[in-house]
C-alpha cells in the first residue's frame, strides 16, 4: 500500500465528528510505527534488557 492510499484509508476511517487535529494525530501514531518497523527489519533494535537500563536512568 503506498502511503497516499494509506492516508486516504486511515482519513476515510476517522468518525465525521474529527477534527484536523485527530486526523494530524492518527497520522503522525501511523508514521511512528512505520518508522519503527523499517527500524526493526533493519536490525536497529536495542535489548529488553537495555530498554529497562535506560527507563530506570530516566525516572530517577
């Protein structure tokens, strides 16, 4: 799927009372994950193990 014709889908599928905001907001929560799976096929991954390292850091 190309991502005009995602966009289209992903805009047809909004409930008529959305606004340019949640329309904005799904497509940026789209684009993350797409990010994110290029990413990951790419081997740009990081360890669970790492992940909870680097939360504990950052909540202290």
């Amino acid at each position: 799927m190309t991502t005009k014709q995602l966009v289209l889908q992903t805009v047809k599928k909004l409930p008529d009372t959305a606004t340019i905001e949640d329309a904005m907001e799904k497509l940026l929560f789209l684009a993350k994950i797409e990010k994110g799976i290029s990413q990951a096929d790419a081997g740009k991954t990081i360890s669970h193990s790492s992940v909870k390292t680097r939360m504990r850091k950052r909540l202290k």
